[in-house]
C-alpha cells in the first residue's frame, strides 16, 4: 500500500543508508508472497484506501501474519503508517464489516460517527536511546479512530491535531520495535532524525550513526512543524 508519497520513506532510509555507506535493498511482498522473518532488518507497510487495505489485510493475516510476529519477537523494526498502522492491531470496524489485523498489538480501529481526522500535526515522542523529548511532525488523514488497550504505549502525546481518537490525546503505537503511526508527508523526510533512529535500532547498533549536513532536512522539519503550528 502507498498514499500520500509514502514510498518517500524507503528512498529517505536509502539515500541516508547510501550516504554512510551502509547497504540497502528494498524487497518488496506483494499478495500471496510469503515472507522469511530473517532476511530483513526491517518490514514497512504503508497506507492504502479501503479497498487496497481490504485486500492487505486478508493477505497480511493469510500469508504474512506469522513471519511479522516471528520478526517482532527476534527485535527486528516494523514500522507501519496509517492503514498499515491500523492493520497491526486486531480488527478495523468498518460498519457491519470487520477487517481482520494481524494481532501484533493490542489495539482496534472503527469507523464511527464523525469528520475524518485530518491536517498537520506535531507529537511529542521519547524514544529509547534518545535524549529528551523529540517532535514529530507530519499530516494525518483517517476517518478510524484506533483505541490502543490498556497496556499499549502510545508513539507520542499529541501538541497539534487529532492523533488516533482525536480526543485520546496520544498518536501512533510503540512496542518493543514496533512502531505504527497516522503520520503521512511522509513521515520520514520530514523527520530525518527519526529515520536515523530507526536505521540505528533496525541494525541494532549502540553507537550513533555518523553525522550527515542535514540543513535541507532540517529545513523541511521546521517547515512541518511550522505547518502544524509548532
């Protein structure tokens, strides 16, 4: 699935791989391929309309389900926006129809009565490894509302926008190195500083990634946190 640009976020982790002289290679799982838990440091699903999502999800839940709880359980990164995000919980409630996830979190999604949520917004994230709180920026535009259970950590606290409920206060998902988010743009090219913590905890590495002349992303940063009012 892809909307809104987010294949914007492999060629961001790309170029930032390439430019340290890290390897990188995208593999892409279309339906009915499966998926080896082991061959990859990191699994990405994107957005998609409801259709596409429909036909994601069966799929994901089929063919896919038991690789991704198996990457999971290893530490490897799983990042997943928007109808990816949605699709890591339980259940999406669209009406009278119910759209299966894979149960990689403990959270579900309905379509209730209401706007969708959408515009720029800003969070408040504090990562692992990470000092001080951090600000993500981005545009978000879901008409489902995701309610994370009781024992789920949300990715940030809401400063500008809706966030999963629009009245939670909380955006996104964040287990272990499992990370799911509304947060499209994309989401990385906007945020270079989280694309680095990602490649960092999807190599699993304790030392800092090397330094990058990041005046244009840092630009494009202030840009959306300007956008969300931040």
């Amino acid at each position: 699935m892809n909307i809104y640009a987010d294949r914007g976020n492999l060629l961001l982790l790309e170029r930032r791989c390439a430019w340290r002289g890290i390897g990188f290679e995208v593999r892409p799982a279309s339906l009915g391929d499966d998926v080896d838990p082991a061959a990859h440091d990191l699994f990405y699903l994107g957005g998609g309309q409801d259709r596409d999502q429909k036909l994601c999800a069966y799929d994901l839940v089929e063919r896919k389900r038991d690789a991704l709880h198996a990457a999971a359980a290893d530490g490897r990164a799983i990042l997943a926006v928007c109808g990816g995000y949605q699709l890591l919980g339980h259940s999406y409630q669209l009406g009278d129809e119910e759209i299966p996830g894979i149960g990689l979190v403990d959270l579900r999604t309905v379509r209730e009565e209401g706007p969708r949520l959408i515009g720029n917004v800003a969070i408040e994230v504090e990562l692992p490894g990470l000092p001080g709180p951090r600000v993500l920026a981005g545009f978000e535009n879901h008409g489902g509302r995701t309610y994370l259970a009781a024992g789920e950590r949300p990715l940030g606290r809401v400063l500008r926008g809706h966030g999963n409920t629009g009245a939670s206060g909380f955006e996104g998902v964040l287990r272990g190195s499992v990370i799911g988010t509304y947060l499209h743009g994309p989401l990385l090219p906007k945020n270079a500083w989280f694309a680095d913590w990602l490649i960092a905890m999807a190599l699993r590495r304790d030392e800092p990634l090397a330094p990058l002349d990041d005046a244009f992303e840092d630009a494009a940063h202030a840009s959306a946190r300007h956008a969300a009012g931040v």
